[in-house]
C-alpha cells in the first residue's frame, strides 16, 4: 500500500534520504536515444547543476548523486536546525532566489520596508515562517528539481506534458551502514550499467566530482524564466542570474561534524573502487586482497556487500538500515513489516 510522503520522510527518524526520479515511460530523455537517434547527453549537466544550485538555497546538502540517462538518484542530508538559525531576512532572501514571492515580501525587502504597517509585518513574518519550513522540506526540494527541469526540456523540445514519472521514491537511511551502502550504489549506477570503466570516468556523478575528473558542462545553465515553477497565484518564478553551487558534503572519518559524511574520504574511495572492481566484469585490474577497512568498522558482511550492490534500490523499499534500526522505525510507525527486513539481516548482519 502506497504511504503519505509524511510517514516516508520523519526528520525524527532520519535527516539522511536516498531519493530517485525517473523519466516517463522510462525514456531515454537525457541520454542518447537509440530508438530516434537523438542525444540529450546536455540534459545531464542540467541535472547535475541544479542539484547543486537548489542545495545552496535548501538546508539540504548533497552527499552523492548519479545523472544517467532516464533517472537520477541523490542521497541527500537535511539540516532543519541550520533553517532555524536564519533570520527572517534571510529566508525571505533564499525563498525569492526561486519565486518572486508576494508584494508584501517584495516590499520586506526593498527599502519601503520601513512604511510598512505593524500588521504588515507580522503577515511577512508568517509567510517567512512557511517558506522556512519549505527550505528544509525534502518534497519541495524534489518537487522545485524536478519540476524546473521539465519545464526546461518541454521548452526545448516545444511541447507539453508529464517528463518525470509520478513521485520521486525515496527511501530513508537510519543508520551510517545504510548511508554507506546508499552512497557506494548511487556512485556506481554508470559502472553497473556499463556507461562507465571506472568512478573517475562516471560523469555526472559526486563520485567522479570528489576526484577531480569531473567534464566541462555541455550547456548553458537553466534560463533565468524556466529555474522554477510557480508556487501559487501571487506568486511566480524570478528572473535571476544562475545560481550558486553548493559544494558536496565533506567528509569526517569521526563522525562529530553533524553536516559532514561520517566516514573517512580516502576510505570510502576505497571501497568504491574495490566495490566496482567485484560487480563491473569489465573492469581492468587485480582483486583487491582484502575487503576495505569501512566494511569491517561497521560490521558489514563484504561477500553481501557486492552481491547487494546491484540491486539495492529493489532489496528494500521505503527504509534503510541495520534490523535493530528497522524494528524500531516499525514500532514508531505501528507497522508489523517493513520491506527490506530481510536484506537488512543479510547485509548488516
């Protein structure tokens, strides 16, 4: 049975989601389509630029993403504390990057303000209290993503319609082996899929990003009139230079920083590349001899690992984690199953 995104996204739960969006009819719209002949390969840096543009704007940080050629995946961390340490300002400011906002904002924010009534101000108050919330809201991070590059593709190709399938799934990862194994997927989509030899030739992937290989973009960012799609009747998307981008997480092998990655990154990079060397059969070079320290810290099974590393997104649904974290997110949601259980008993032991 479908779930409310509301119980799928509970920031008590977890601030870390894995989420993937795929293209209608699972259409080749943003790679090379062999069936017509045409190549939308541009439609890919689009992608990988807003996912980053949007991050600059949301408390929500990116940790890894992967563009292919009719999906996306994006692991990403919310950070509702850092939305509640802004001032009023400055959320009005993030919020009117990606909608012009009401003429009672519009005025907050240019010098009229001080002719503004007390009642006035308290109503600007308010609506920056709501666009607080929505900084910091996975659906409408995904809802603004999404929505901004169908209008974008629409536009070049002069037609009308849906680009994305229905809602975006995610799936929430409760604990840091979860995130791990979330991340280590996600960065070898290209290499699974045979559009790649190795992580630093995955384009428009963190994985590639992080090592420095990353190519020069292929198009121009978004127009300025097609960033964002309109939030309601008094309000329409701005006409803005391109946006900022966020940088990636980093990483912190202590696991203290809270908008950090809590693994080391010369780990990680490891198990990436001894990971791609068991599941990608083309891959050139030796076996590594051992399995990379991380596994072994968080107590993760290696020969599951590879095997678990091509069908990751299908062995679980809404959830992620060890079975200890999976029994308890059932007792918080007052459910008897969650799919995925038994994945979780294999992998993480």
């Amino acid at each position: 049975m479908t779930r409310p995104r509301s119980a799928l996204v509970s920031l008590p739960d977890t601030a870390w989601y894995h989420c993937v969006s795929r293209c209608v009819r699972r259409a080749f719209l943003c790679g090379h389509d062999h069936h017509s002949g045409q190549n939308f390969e541009h439609r890919r840096g689009w992608i990988a630029t807003r996912i980053k543009e949007l991050a600059h704007i949301f408390a929500i940080d990116v940790a890894a993403y992967a563009v292919m050629s009719n999906h996306y995946h994006v692991v990403l961390h919310i950070d509702s504390a850092r939305a509640q340490q802004w001032s009023t300002e400055q959320v009005l400011q993030r919020w009117t990057q990606l909608f012009t906002g009401p003429l009672l904002v519009q005025r907050y924010l240019s010098g009229a303000r001080a002719a503004m009534g007390q009642s006035e101000l308290e109503k600007v108050h308010e609506m920056a209290e709501t666009y607080r919330t929505r900084l910091f809201d996975l659906s409408w991070y995904m809802r603004v993503l999404n929505e901004s590059l169908a209008r974008q593709a629409n536009a070049e190709d002069d037609c009308t319609g849906r680009f994305w399938e229905g809602r975006f799934k995610s799936q929430a990862l409760l604990d840091e082996q979860a995130l791990l194994a979330a991340m280590a997927y996600v960065d070898l989509n290209p290499v699974r899929a045979g559009m790649a030899e190795s992580p630093e030739a995955s384009d428009y992937t963190s994985i590639q990003e992080r090592l420095g290989c990353a190519p020069e973009p292929l198009a121009q960012p978004l127009a300025p009139d097609l960033q964002a799609p309109v939030d309601a009747a008094a309000e329409s998307p701005t006409a803005t230079a391109p946006l900022p981008q966020a940088p990636l997480m980093p990483f912190d092998a202590t696991g203290r920083t809270p908008w950090a990655v809590p693994f080391g990154w010369h780990d990680y990079a490891e198990l990436v590349d001894w990971t791609g060397r068991q599941v990608h059969p083309n891959k050139k070079g030796c076996m590594a001899q051992g399995s990379p320290a991380l596994l072994a810290r968080l107590g993760v099974e290696a020969d599951v690992f590879i095997a678990m590393a091509s069908t990751f997104l299908q062995e679980f649904g809404s959830a992620v984690g060890t079975p200890a974290q999976m029994a308890q997110l059932c007792a918080r949601r007052q459910t008897r199953f969650l799919h995925g259980m038994r994945a979780a008993r294999k992998v993480f032991g």
